[in-house]
C-alpha cells in the first residue's frame, strides 16, 4: 500500500471513528434541537434543559438516545464521502498543494457538501422520526382525542401499530412512496450542508494553520480542536435558519394544529424569521451541537483539510 493510500484510509477511519464519538457525546442535544425546532403553538419544551430533563423522565435516559442507532450506523459512510470528496477536490482543484487558495478550498467544501447529502438525507429523515417521537406522545397526553395529522408508522392491518423503529419507518416509506420517501427534503439538506462545508472546510484550515508548528509540522491537539469549535459554530449560526426548515420539512408525522408544508418555499414563506429557530436558546443549540461535533471530528474532517503527511491520522489513534 502506497504511503498516499495509507494517508486517504488513515483519514477516512479517523472520520469514521471520530463521528462515531461526536455522535455518543451530543446526541441529547441533537435530540432536543429537533424538538425545540418542531414545536409550534403551544410549546411543550421552555429550552434544552427544560426538554432533556422532562425526556429523562418520560422515556428515561436512553430515551435522550432515540435515533441514535441510526446516524451510529451511517455516519462513517456519511464521513467517508464527505472526506474523500473534499479531499479529492482540494488536489484536483489547487495544483499547488501548498499554496492557499480560498476559492479553491470553498469550491471543495461545496463539493463535499453535495456528495455527503446521499447518505445524509435519509439519515436525517429517519432519525428526525424516531427523535421527534416522544413530542408528540408528550403534546397529545393533554388530548387524548387529539388526531395525528398523518398516518401513524404501522404495517399490516390498521389496528396493529409498533414503536417507531429505523427499519419500520424505512419499509413503509419504500413501500409506499419508492426511494423518493427516503429522500424527502432533499433539497432543504443540500441548502443546509453545501453553505456548512462551505464555510467549515476552509475556516477550519486557515485556523488550524494558524498553529502549526515548524518543528512538527503540526498543529497542537488543543489548537485543532478549538479551531474545529470555532469553525463549526461559526458554520452553525450562518445555517441555523436552513436547519430549521429542513427538520420541519423531514418531518411526517405532526401535532395537532401544527403546520405542513409543500417544499422549501412554501416552509421559508410560511414561518417568520422568528419561528425559523432564530430565538436564541435553539440558535445556542445549533451552535453547541455541530461546534462540539465537528471540534470531536477534527483528525477526520481537519486532517483531510490540511493535508497531514501520510500515515499522520493513524498516529494519533
């Protein structure tokens, strides 16, 4: 195996595991950022602390980690794309593999951002279901007359229903709407992820450069993860808004009252500015989620950013 081989597979287990981690450490405040973005009217959660502690105490701690199995199992695919592609690009685009290019290095991100959403798309979708499960079942206890606008997750005859499962959600929607069900709000994730890569690629390499030592020829562990943070939260607040729309569009299942839409512009021209998750506490949560997230990601998502020397991901194992 060629040391360039070495260096592309080294990056791609590092994305991998370090999505892995991300994933278990924020996945609570996943799960209360869709909550808080998909309630209307009524809310039933006041912020993030207010939704963990009463999703703590309704469906117990694991309960924090409903979906999780789902991004678990594709979020290394889901890296794997995302790192190769940017990876590729950076070479094929800047000829000059040192020579700074901030237009190439956003071209790349937006590349990047365009080939992760195959996975990402159906990823969100079934993960959207299986957290945003427990708001309903919390805002439909005050009504026990209250209707689901859509149709409750079942198989079989009308009267057997299941928990929610990943694999349940995935048949029915392949059963009755083809791959197209899986792939619903497609275009809200390319609008969401493309301005991301975007701004976090390039961002996250021009700050970790800031560090890099001339001995080593690497920057330290503490300034790639804070320039990862810094990155990722500066992403966060700039796609916040896109965010939003996206979760509400992915969403099937609504509450009483609750609004559906037709599409990205039928979602953006019904919700004022506030409603689009602009209020400060689920902005906050933006922010905290995927900065933490992409600060863990950093040998995977940075390292393929600011090209190590071959086998130099490995080395941090």
């Amino acid at each position: 195996m060629s040391s360039q081989d070495l260096s592309i597979t080294a990056k791609l287990i590092n994305g991998g595991v370090a999505g892995l981690v991300g994933v278990t450490c924020v996945f609570p405040i996943d799960l209360a950022k869709t909550r808080l973005q998909n309630q209307q009217g009524k809310d039933v959660y006041k912020g993030m602390t207010d939704c963990l502690m009463k999703t703590a105490r309704a469906e117990g701690f694991l309960g924090m980690y409903r979906g999780a199995a789902v991004n678990l199992t594709l979020v290394t695919p889901e890296k794997a794309i995302k790192l190769a592609a940017n990876d590729f690009l950076r070479q094929l685009l800047m000829q000059d593999g040192t020579k700074q290019n901030l237009k190439m290095e956003m071209l790349a991100g937006c590349g990047a951002g365009i080939c992760q959403v195959v996975v990402t798309c159906p990823m969100e979708m079934l993960k959207i279901q299986l957290q945003d499960a427990g708001r309903l079942a919390v805002s439909h206890q005050g009504s026990a007359s209250a209707a689901p606008t859509s149709r409750p997750y079942s198989t079989g005859s009308a009267s057997t229903h299941r928990r929610p499962s990943a694999t349940l959600i995935a048949r029915e929607l392949l059963g009755t709407q083809g791959l197209s069900g899986l792939y619903r709000g497609l275009g809200a994730t390319l609008l969401r992820d493309i301005p991301f890569s975007i701004i976090y690629f390039p961002l996250f390499a021009n700050l970790n450069r800031l560090g890099v030592s001339e001995v080593t020829g690497k920057a330290p562990f503490a300034h790639s993860f804070a320039a990862g943070c810094a990155a990722g939260s500066v992403a966060a607040v700039a796609v916040t808004p896109l965010d939003v729309l996206k979760t509400r569009i992915q969403t099937l299942k609504k509450g009483l009252g609750e609004d559906t839409y037709g599409g990205v512009t039928d979602c953006a021209r019904v919700q004022t500015l506030e409603s689009l998750g602009t209020s400060p506490h689920t902005a906050a949560l933006g922010i905290l989620q995927w900065g933490l997230f992409n600060g863990s990601s950093l040998w995977g998502e940075g390292r393929a950013t600011g090209k190590p020397n071959p086998g130099e991901v490995l080395s941090h194992l």
